[in-house]
C-alpha cells in the first residue's frame, strides 16, 4: 500500500568473538551474494551496469502480499549499497510486475514497469540516483493510464538523460506497441498516453528497441494476422516521437511462424534483428540488418545463423563492437537443450562454425542464456543448468572474436547449491569480467548475484564452505575460511523462515576449531522454520559473510514442492503437503497472470499429495512453450513455484 515501510530490526545488544580477518573487505561469498531475502517470493530480476564496477538490480517482491518493485545497488566488491533487501521502488496498492531498467547515465537508473493500481494495467516509470534516492514522483509517474490495459513495458536511455518506452497496449480492437519519452526530470516528451509505432492491421507482441544513435529509437516486434500467421516487423521513432518509416513499419520477415526474436544497434542508425523462426519443420535462427532508413541490408529471407537439426530457441544477441553481433541461443539437437553462439559480422556474413560454436553441451538442460559484451570483440555468456539433474545451476562462459572458449570447458560455476537457480541476467563489470544476478529457490525465492574476473575467476572471499543443520535439540551452523587472522568479529543473527525479520542473537557462543568456526541454537521452537545470517566485522565495516535457510525443526508445516520434470515435455508432477484438514486450490497460471488450468479445487485432509499437470490449458488445448507458475492456496495462504514447458 502506499506508504508502506518495512522496518528491519537489529537489535544493539551482540557479542563478538575476537579470532578476525582483517583483510576482508569485499561482500562477495561463495554460492553467491544476497541481494534480497524479504520474505515470500522476489522474482524476475533485471540488471544493468552503474558505469563504476558494480550494478543496479530491480525485481518484482512480494514481501507484502502484493507485488511490489524493488531495487538494489551492489559495487566491485560486492558491497550492497541501498537499504538491506532493497529500496522500494514502487509499494502502491495492487500489482507492479515486469519490471525493467537502464541506466541514466549519471550512475542512477530509470525503471518501468506494469501497474495495475487503477484497475488495470498501465505503464509507469521511475529514476534513482547513485545512493537509490527516487527522483520522479513516489511511487513513479505515469507513461499512460489510458483504460484499457497497457503491459511488458520496455526501455532505454536517450541522449538527454531520460528514457524512451515502448509497451504492448490493447485500447484498440487488437493489441498494438505504443511508445512514450520522458525526459530526465519524468516529463512526457510525446503526446499523452503514447504514439502508435505502426498502424498495420494485426495483433503487435514480443516487441524490443535499441538506439538509432541520435536521440531516436529502432523498434521491432511480431505482428499476427487474422489467420494466426506471423511476420517480424520494424519502425523507427525520431527524438521528437515521429514514424520515420512508412506507418505501418518495415517488413523484416514473413516466411514462417516465429517464436521470439532481438535487437540490436547496428551502430550506424540502423539494427540487427535475430529471431526463432518454423520454416522447415522446426525452429532455426536467423538475421536480418536494416539501415536508417528501413532498407534491408541482408539477403532478403535473412541470414541463417543456425539450422541445425532440432529447436532452436530464444535468441539473444549484443554487438561486437564493429557492426556485427554475437549470436546466443538454446539448442535442441541433440535432443537436450544445450548453449550455442555464433557471430555475423556487418555484411551478414557467418564467422564462426557453422549452425554455431559450442557454449556447452554439458548432459541434461542448459537454458535461457542471455550475454554481455565482454569489451573486447567477445561476450560473456550467462544459463541455467541442470547437469546434476538434481537443480538448476548458474553457469557462465566467455567467448572470444575468435568463436573460441576462454574458459573451463563447460562453463564457470556461479552457483551450484541446493535448489534451483534460474533467470540468470548479466551486465558488464567494465573491466572484461560481469555480474550475474538470478531469481534463487535454495529457501524461497530470492534474489543473489555473483561477479566473475576478465579470467573466469570468482572474486576473491575468504569463505570457504558454510551449512546448517537441524540435530536433536538445536541448529548448528558452521562455516569455514581459508584465511584467518586473530582479530575478527562475527555476528549470528535469526529470522523465522515466515516473517524473514533478523535479530540479533545475544551472547551468541562461536567455537573455533582450526579455521572452522560454528554456533549452535538451542532456543528453537518445534514446527518452526529458521533462517541464519552471519556477518564479519571488517576495517572498512560490517559484511554480510553468508545466509543459511530455511532449517526446519519439524516437518509439519504447508509445502509446495518444485515440479518434477523440470523442463518438461508433455506433462510434469507437482507434489505438496497439507498439515491439517483445509481447503485447497491449484492453479497454473502463464507468464501473464492469466489462469490456465486448475488442478485441484476443494477440501482435502492432511496429508502429502502429488498432481500430474499434463501441460494443456482449460480447454484441453496444448500450452505453448514458456515459464508458468502454480500457485497452490490453502485457507489463506498461498505458496507459488515456477516451471518451464519445452515443447
């Protein structure tokens, strides 16, 4: 709600144990950085760079049993910078989902997002300086409220410190991409509400934009006619708001269905667009450049940047700094979902292996890999994992202008602890080196972030190993260093897995053995669940050294388990526990919060259960592939997990 403040309690009273590291300065930790571990669910995190080293994340957080938009700043070393958990870009009433960011040009950063506080959904923004200051209005100003629903805004800079915006908007008989400037002190620069990018008949989705260079922007996206066929379309906007292509938009491609696409700066006015597109029985990538002034540059069905045998998925492309761009994408075929990249440079031609270089092919899944410029002519790639086919792990690879592997074949590992890591995102560390964030199931879902060197080295952290474990009458957390000096400082602090509120615990005993060190709880209640954060005091002050958590005592609350297959093609199980008799609702829902199956509606007894979703909608139609969320409701609770179906 408005005006609404979380307030994090450290109590005064702690005790500190002298056996130090004073040559602790950084906040990186093995397994990665805490950025957020409110309670309940943050999802869907964004990154961007603060031009000085480190990065400026925001995410969607449901701290307060409504969706709200948060934001953190973290620097070189690891070191967060805002509010613990984050500054609270938008709490208004209703929904705030989908947010997105980029920087301001002064180490701040301008962030969108959709917002439902009227009634429906409508576009708003907001800016913060370098110390997450908000600079607009509180609670952001409004893009547009017209009245019908406006979603999926995106955005970048423009050259005077403000932003452009562009958003898929249903005012009108079919949705259609709307775009907005606001200058750097949140003044639309266009006319209300927005302006029409393209004015062709058809349902307009799956929009992107990038700069054309001069104040301008080169936007993309799939239009869908009556008949359900799709073509990838492009227009450019001046500084003053004003279609410079014919009304309705260049036509890049219409030469089959096409499942999601890209752009970039072509760094001369124009773009590169790369897109997954069905021509010949399954999904290939292709590439098509088009210059300032809408004419296609490349062979006219576009460059095939890979048609190998199988799917080919979710494309993701940067420049390469000579008008060329690196290519990334999930690849099917040899039947799992593995990592491919390939590089095109200005003419449109193939550089690399053809249908592509191998990122990795590790066994099981790899997914959703996104990259960054790696400042050099190569990219810094970023996935989810499944090779232990336990969980999802955050992996990362560089790759140089050469098509080869600079690092451990099969990738660095950011984050290989228990649950699933996934969303991963990645910016640029401005030294040849990036930071990773990513949505983290290893309690609830929270936000964690991780830097890795120009070398694929992690950033140096005296922290070798930590766990924590329930035994007999008490919880033990121990952790171990591979350095230790004999003046530090620790500080155990709790919280209640539910409520995620830490507090100091008093007169906390440490024992050390070597460079072990442990602290055992024994004011623990039955049926709870716990979650511990330990900090070090250093010279240059306190750091978060690790979070533990949840530990449960006993095994007699609510819990929805994570679906397993995950991936999965046709159908996956979800298993959850009831601990009394109660009402129970399941429901899976899409990437848009629209309902599309409901599991299981009623009263049931206490018990473990385990529903098979068969991956079709309420009408017994197939589900197109994506992200879901099911969402299970017991009494007034609810718990909400999220899966992927490949088809």
């Amino acid at each position: 709600m408005a005006g609404k403040k979380v307030w994090y309690t450290i109590l005064s009273c702690i005790c500190m144990v002298a056996v130090g590291i004073s040559s602790l300065s950084g906040g990186w930790i093995e397994a990665g950085m805490p950025i957020s571990v409110a309670p309940s669910s943050q999802w869907l995190p964004q990154i961007v760079s603060d031009n000085a080293g480190g990065a400026i994340m925001v995410w969607q957080d449901y701290r307060d049993e409504n969706w709200d938009i948060y934001a953190q700043r973290v620097d070189e070393r690891g070191d967060v910078l805002w509010q613990v958990n984050g500054i609270g870009i938008c709490t208004a009433p209703a929904q705030q989902e989908f947010p997105q960011i980029v920087t301001d040009g002064s180490g701040g950063a301008i962030i969108t997002w959709q917002d439902g506080r009227d009634g429906n959904w409508d576009v708003y923004a907001q800016r913060v300086d370098l110390d997450g200051n908000a600079l607009w209005d509180q609670n952001g100003i409004a893009v547009t409220t017209d009245a019908a629903n406006q979603y999926y805004p995106i955005l970048m800079m423009d050259v005077s410190g403000g932003a452009l915006i562009t958003w898929q908007d249903e005012r009108g008989a079919e949705t259609k991409v709307y775009a907005q400037g606001v200058d750097a002190s949140g003044s639309p620069r266009w006319v209300a509400d927005g302006i029409t990018v393209s004015t062709a008949t058809g349902s307009q989705t799956s929009h992107d934009m990038v700069t054309d260079g001069v104040g301008g922007t080169v936007v993309s996206w799939i239009q869908r006619d009556g008949n359900g066929e799709t073509s990838l379309y492009a227009q450019r906007i001046d500084s003053d708001g004003v279609r410079q292509w014919t009304d309705d938009g260049v036509t890049v491609d219409a030469s089959g269905f096409i499942t999601g696409s890209c752009i970039i700066t072509d760094g001369a006015g124009g773009a590169v667009m790369i897109w997954s597109q069905y021509r010949n029985g399954n999904a290939d990538v292709y590439a098509q450049r088009i210059d300032s002034n809408g004419n296609i540059q490349w062979n006219p069905d576009g460059v095939a940047v890979c048609v190998a045998s199988g799917d080919q998925w979710i494309p993701d492309a940067v420049g390469d700094g000579a008008g060329g761009s690196i290519v990334t994408w999930m690849d099917g075929r040899d039947g799992n979902a593995d990592v491919f990249a390939q590089m095109v440079d200005a003419d449109g031609n193939i550089q690399w292996t053809q249908d592509g270089t191998v990122v990795c092919n590790e066994a099981q899944y790899q997914v959703m890999p996104r990259l960054v410029s790696d400042g050099a002519g190569g990219a810094i790639i970023t996935w989810s994992d499944y090779r232990s086919s336990n969980n999802y792990d955050i992996y990362v690879q560089r790759i140089d202008q050469s098509g080869i592997l600079r690092w451990l074949v099969g990738g660095v590992a950011l984050c290989v602890i228990n649950g699933d890591q996934i969303y991963p995102q990645v910016a640029s560390d401005g030294e040849g080196g990036a930071i990773v964030v990513w949505e983290d199931w290893r309690s609830d879902s929270n936000i964690y972030c991780q830097r890795v060197t120009e070398s694929g080295n992690l950033v140096a952290t005296l922290l070798a190993s930590f766990s924590a474990r329930f035994m007999e009458n008490c919880i033990t957390v121990t952790w171990t260093l591979s350095e230790v000096d004999e003046d530090v400082q620790f500080f155990i602090q709790r919280a209640n897995a539910n409520n995620g509120q830490f507090e100091e615990l008093a007169h906390s005993e440490i024992e050390r053995k070597g460079q072990t060190f442990s602290y055992s709880d024994f004011a623990i209640e039955p049926g709870k669940s716990y979650r511990y954060r330990v900090d070090v005091g250093a010279d240059d002050g306190r750091k978060v050294l690790f979070e533990v958590g949840p530990i449960s005592v006993a095994c007699t609350s609510l819990a929805l388990f994570q679906n397993y297959p995950n991936p999965f093609n046709p159908s996956t199980t979800i298993s959850y526990y009831l601990p009394a008799d109660d009402r129970v609702s399941l429901e899976i829902y899409d990437a848009a919060g629209r309902v599309m199956a409901r599991l299981v509606e009623g009263e049931q007894p206490s018990g473990h259960y385990s529903i098979r979703w068969r991956g079709r909608d309420t009408r017994g139609d197939l589900a197109p592939s994506g992200v879901y969320f099911y969402r299970l409701k017991v009494g007034k609770r609810a718990l909400t997990r999220k899966m992927i179906l490949l088809r």
